[in-house]
C-alpha cells in the first residue's frame, strides 16, 4: 500500500527521457559565477578580493545573520570579479567569479568528521560552515531547520518523493548513490537521537527500491515508505500527512507537527560532508524538455553557467520558448541561459512550444476541478475571483496565505485561468494589508 | 547556439492538462448522442429536425447577443450547443419548430447571456427555457405523441396528445403503475419529451461523462438515491420496488440527473455541496410528484436547487489543510 495525501493532480510525468541516464560528470568549466544568495534567507558577504586565489572548498563569502548559507570556492584558481550579475531569479545579484587553474586543489582545512565523537551542537556547526541548504528547490538552510526541529520533533522523514515531472536526479541519486543517502539518514537519526527515519519515494521510482533495500540498516531504523505517483506528493505538508496522519498547523513549521522533512540530496549532502569534508560545491542536475536534444543527469560543479550544461546535452535541438529552472510545476522561467547552477538547482528543462496557455479571455465554467486538486483544500477560484477584485476582506476569508502555491489548480483549470498566478498577488494584497494594519 | 532573446518568462506552473472548456462540451455532446439515436428510432428523424434547429437558434442568439453588446463572440467555447441540444431534449417531439426557437431566445439572451455568459448563470439555461415555454404555452408543450407514429419533419404535426407513463403514474387517485413495462421504459418505447425517454441510453451517456471525467458520481448518484429512498419507503400501491423503478425510469428523471443538475455553473462546486444539492434536487422532484399539479416535477426541482446553489456552496466550503480552531492558538503537536 502506498501512502498519500487528498487531492493532487496527475500530470504526464515525463521522466521517461533521462530516467535511464547514468549521472554523467560535466568537466569543470573555465570560471564558475557564485552568487551571493543561493539560498532563502540573507545573502552574504564576499570574503575574498579580486586577485585572490582560492582552493576548492574554500569558503568564500558568508554572513551573521542566523538564516543563510556560507558559500564555498567549487573550483580552485584565481577571482577575477566581484560584480552583479543575472541571477536565475531574474534580478542582478552581487557574485563572485572564479578563473579555474584546473588544480582542483583542496583548502587545507577540509579533512573527514567522525559523526559518532560530535556532540549535536558540533553537528550543526559544522552543516552550517559546509552551507548546506535543501536541494529540493526551495533551498532553506539546513542548520536553521535542524535549529528548529531540535528536541521539538520525533519524526524525521527523508522526501525521495521528487513529484515534479521531467526531474530525475532524486531518483539517480538513489540509484546509484544509496549509501549517501542512507548514511546521511543514520547522521541525522544520531543528531536529533531518534531512533527511526522514514523514507517516502513515490511508486514511479520502484526500480530503487530493491537497491535502497541493500543498504538500508538491520535494526530497521530507516523505513522505506512507497508513495503514490501524484503532483504535488513532495510538497512538505503533503508528505507529511501521507506519512504519519499529521496535519501542520496553518501558519506554522513542520516541527510544530513534530516533523522535520530532508530532500534525499541534503542527505546525500550531509553523508559527504562528514565522509569527506567537502562542503556543497557540487549538483546533479537534469536536464530535459521538448528542446533539449540529447537529455541527460549530470553532475556539476555549482556556479556552471548553465549554457554549458544544455551544450553538454547536444544544445537545443529546436529554438526553445521557455527556459526552467526546476521542475514545470513551479520551477522559475529564465530570462537567459547566462545564468549559473545554484545549490537549489535540480533540473534545467527547455520547452520548444508554450505549454501553459492562458486564454485570451478566460472565463470560468465553475467545474470545481480546482477545490479537488487542492493539496490545501483551498477554494481556488474563489481566491482568483477575490483577487482580481482585490478585495482584502474576502481574501482573508478564503485563506489565501495558506496556498503553497504548487500550481495544480492552474493545471486542472479546463477554462485556462491563470489561478496560481492570480493567488499570488492576492497573497501580496494579504501580506500588504496586515503589514499596514501593524 | 539559438536565439534566445524570444523566451518567454512567465509565472509557475508551466504546463497544463490538455482539457479545456470546448473538450468539457463536445463530450457532453457526444453523451447525448446514444439518447438522440434513441429519439430518432422511436420518434423518428422529427427528432434530429428539432434537435439541429435549437441547435441552430441557440448558436444564433449567442452570436446575435455578442455582436450586438459588441463583446467577443463566445459561440466558439461550444457551450450553446449543449444547451440546444439539451433543450430540444426535454420538449415533446410534436411541438413546432418556432417554439424551440423561442426557448432558445429565453435560455440563451435572458438567461445565460444577461447574467454575464458562460459560468456566470445560475440557473440551467436549458431548463428555465423549458419552464418558460411550459408557462407560457402549456398545451403544446404537453402535446405526447406514442411511440413509433409517423410524424412530419418540418411542418407542425396535428396529433392527438396521449397519456405518458409518468403522467399516468402521477395522476391524483390513480395508484396503478402505466401499462408501458419496465423494460419498455428503460429502452425508450414510451411516450415523453424527446430525449428523456431511454434510460439505458442516457445512463450511457452518463458512463462516458464519468470515464471522461466531466461529471463525478455526487451529484446523480444523491439525486437518483434520494429519489429511490422516499418513493421505496412511500410508495403507492403495494408492490414498493417496482413502483420505485418506474418513479426512477420514468420522466426526466435520468436526463435532469445526469445532464441538467451536474451543469457546471448551476451547481456548487464543493463536493459536500453537490451531496446536498442532489438530494435537495430528489426530495424537491417527489414532492412534486407526489403532490404537485404538474406531473413532472424534475425540472422545477433543479431550477429551485439552481437557486439554493451560491448557499449550499458558502456553507460547505472544506475546511482548510491544518485548519486550527482560534481557541487553540498556540496548538500542540497534533491539529
């Protein structure tokens, strides 16, 4: 039996064309461009200057603030520029660019952590100083989550669920790097000295079950938890609920239901850091879509432009018309393809035709398609009809701050209105108002 | 490397399913065909004739609306045809053809258009299009003819009306179930309105709605059970289970069910709601049934639910994911 949530959709999940890719190794380019935020939270502060040289896993840029991430040199050799550049995000974000001297030479300090002699504390510490964030998109920073989580909860769950369609490298990874998982599972079992980790991975990725099997512990302390195959199944709060019952409360944190949620990246993340050191300079990424000609998994140093990625995969094989990163559900569309991988980075995917299309004039039929597919139970069309209206009162009342906005109203919608887009700023309008009222 | 100074940036998500608006149509379309096939064998081809011309009209006053406020043409979304269709469905197969077009010009222009078009009506254009003729021209919107008699494609047939199995199951006194079987009503052999007849057909149709994901069970299934329960636990005469198969053949039942109360923007939109609304829409039918004048109550029942729908959809809104109670504030670990 696998374990679910209400509502969802079920879109063509696409996963077809780099399911059977072997993680491929992209060389490491010529300069890598590092930008400040890579993460949610406050960006930092460079702490190198133009000239410097830096080895590999170096940390070059970091901050006080409680909620951000160090970042770390991913190549060795020479700053050449401390300067703003495009971010994936569509905005100009001050970045650090590193000339590689092809040495791949470590930083000195980098060296192995043996888990079972660091105290917690020391644990967390030494996540932070590796900048580890979630690599499932969103990018939290991981030491502000365990912070938060710590003797709060007594249930860790690690998400293989990897819901969006096309993306494939949760699935590689458990694949082909299951050690790194589980071992990232047993760091944190230890960590917040709970004695049990569940592992959901979604039914479409049975073929790693049997692999993950093989490494999983005797004392079966980490409990593989088959998932049904629906959007948006990885969805924090949804995954949740499918596996243990519990709902997190509206306006608050996993750890207020007694849960902390991982991507089985940030496990793999974790398992790498304490087995050798190295902090986060490193993503595999897929690479997909209708334009992509030769899709592939590809593991890559963080700050590649991503234009070498798609020439990597034999370049477009027709003009794209959108360029994503993440997943189609709600990966960011890129203004370029100048842009660098960054540590949140799961997929790159090029579509050659509009496959979202909004009516011209949209009208809603009221079928109701879109409270079904609500993972909130939210009424999304009433939100959309409220906002367009802007009227604050109602919008209050239908729970807007509540949606996540996964984007399977939007999805199901047969009239083609742009319902999450609507959401969006009438969560804006919302947030508006209250901080007014204040 | 290709051009990339034309992609396009917009807001999440970036696909979405294949249905649309016109797909939702044609498919109601294609679930009416098996009762209008029906029709056509039974009444014969005056059926198609009746059927094409509100068609024709309803496509016509859509047009005709728009052109004339100087709004987009909306006739290409499809939904006028359903509604022609629909409301030749539920119109004696002899009526004339120039009364048609009037209820086409009542659903379409009062009904739909003035209230803001597709999805803004809230009452079943077809229905009300219905109840205004019946109102307005009583006797030729009772004019049954039997099965199986020869009828005139364009011309107005001059028939004598005749008893349908519903009218002589509901007249005051008469506690004797029609002389048309069972099985004469489930095919369609009977007198009635042109496409309300077969209830095989029409549950048919309503099979391949589901598969296709137009319509979902809440609505006809509460309906038809609500209908089953109150004439099985008061029937007339006593042979219960039989008398309730008829209540359940027969009339309009099986198309207002299936076809008329799950239209979209008639009915709410939560699936509590639609629970309600279905059984609202059964007990409303039998009471008309039972005690009302008219003998067919199914579309009076839909249009005074059609008029409770905005209410029943207020009320039953889900609770939202992690809904906490206000008391509970600062809640504990479970919800």
């Amino acid at each position: 039996m696998a374990f679910t949530f209400k509502g969802g959709i079920h879109p063509d999940d696409g996963k077809r064309f780099t399911a059977a890719k072997q993680i491929e190794l992209l060389n490491a380019p010529t300069h890598v461009v590092l930008p400040m935020t890579m993460h949610i939270g406050a960006p930092c502060a460079p702490l190198v200057k133009v000239g410097d040289h830096v080895c590999l896993g170096q940390k070059i840029a970091d901050t006080e603030a409680p909620v951000s991430a160090p970042i770390h040199a991913s190549v060795s050799g020479t700053v050449t520029e401390i300067a703003p550049k495009l971010h994936p995000n569509g905005s100009m974000v001050q970045c650090i660019v590193i000339e590689n001297d092809f040495q791949d030479e470590p930083d000195p300090s980098i060296h192995a952590l043996d888990p079972d002699t660091l105290t917690t504390d020391e644990m967390v510490a030494a996540i932070r100083e590796a900048g580890i964030v979630g690599h499932g998109g969103a990018a939290f920073p991981t030491h502000t989550k365990i912070l938060s989580a710590l003797n709060k909860i007594d249930n860790i769950l690690i998400n293989g669920a990897e819901c969006e369609p096309y993306i494939t490298s949760d699935y590689r990874i458990l694949l082909e790097y299951p050690w790194e998982v589980v071992g990232g599972a047993k760091i944190l079992l230890r960590m917040f000295g709970l004695n049990e980790v569940k592992l959901g991975v979604e039914m479409n990725k049975q073929d790693a079950f049997p692999v993950l099997k093989e490494y999983l512990p005797q004392d079966e302390s980490i409990k593989l938890c088959p998932l049904t195959t629906k959007y948006p199944q990885g969805a924090e709060k949804q995954l949740i609920y499918a596996l243990t019952g519990r709902e997190v409360p509206s306006g608050k944190l996993p750890a207020d239901a007694g849960c902390a949620v991982f991507n089985v990246d940030t496990a793999a993340a974790i398992y790498r850091l304490f087995a050798t050191g190295m902090p986060v300079i490193r993503r595999i990424v897929t690479v997909a879509g209708s334009a992509i000609a030769n899709p592939k998994n590809l593991e890559v140093r963080v700050g590649t432009p991503i234009d070498q990625l798609i020439a990597a995969c034999g370049g477009f094989s027709e003009p794209p018309n959108k360029l994503l990163m993440g997943g189609p559900m709600m990966g960011i569309s890129l203004v370029s393809d100048e842009v660098p991988v960054i540590k949140g980075t799961n997929a790159i995917l090029a579509f050659c035709k509009n496959e979202c299309v909004t009516a011209k004039n949209p009208v809603c039929i009221r079928c109701g398609k879109c409270l079904a597919a609500c993972p909130m139970r939210l009424a999304p069309t009433y939100i959309y009809n409220y906002a367009l209206k802007r009227n604050v009162a109602e919008l209050e009342r239908y729970n807007t701050l509540d949606c996540i906005e996964c984007g399977a109203c939007t999805y199901v919608c047969p009239g083609k209105l742009p319902l999450v887009q609507g959401i969006r700023s009438g969560k804006q309008l919302v947030t508006d108002e209250r901080r007014k009222r204040k | 490397m290709s051009d990339l100074t034309k992609l396009k940036v917009s807001s999440s998500p970036h696909i979405r399913t294949s249905d649309s608006t016109r797909q939702i149509m044609l498919d109601v379309v294609i679930a009416l065909m098996p009762s209008l096939a029906i029709s056509i064998f039974v009444f014969g081809l005056r059926s198609l004739t009746m059927v094409l011309t509100s068609v024709c009209g309803c496509a016509f006053f859509e047009w005709l609306y728009c052109r004339t406020l100087r709004k987009p043409v909306t006739v290409s979304d499809c939904s006028c045809i359903v509604t022609g269709v629909l409301l030749a469905f539920c119109m004696p197969v002899a009526a004339p053809l120039w009364l048609v077009l009037i209820g086409d010009a009542f659903a379409i222009i009062v009904v739909k258009m003035l209230y803001g078009g597709l999805g803004k009506n809230f009452m079943n254009p077809a229905l009300a299009g219905r109840a205004f003729l019946m109102a307005s021209f009583p006797v030729m919107m009772t004019l049954w003819t039997k099965a199986r008699t020869a009828l005139p494609l364009f011309v107005t047939p001059d028939v004598v009306t005749a008893a349908t199995p519903l009218s002589a199951l509901t007249e005051s006194g008469n506690f004797h179930l029609p002389d048309a079987t069972l099985l004469d009503l489930a095919l369609g052999m009977t007198g009635g309105c042109l496409g309300e007849t077969s209830a095989l057909a029409l549950i048919a149709g309503g099979l391949y709605l589901l598969y296709r994901r137009v319509i979902t069970l809440h609505i006809p299934l509460s309906y038809l059970g609500t209908v089953a329960a109150l004439t099985f636990l008061f029937p007339h005469g006593n042979a219960p289970a039989s008398f309730m198969l008829t209540h359940l053949l027969s009339g309009g039942l099986m198309l207002g069910a299936i076809f008329m109360a799950t239209d979209y923007s008639s009915s709410p939109v939560t699936k509590k709601g639609q629970i309600i609304y279905g059984v609202g829409c059964g007990a409303i039918t039998v009471f008309i049934r039972y005690f009302g004048s008219y003998s067919e109550g199914v579309s009076y029942a839909i249009l005074i639910m059609n008029a409770c729908t905005f209410l029943i959809e207020k009320v039953t809104m889900p609770t939202k994911f992690g809904y906490v109670k206000p008391v509970k504030a600062k809640g504990g670990d479970e919800k």
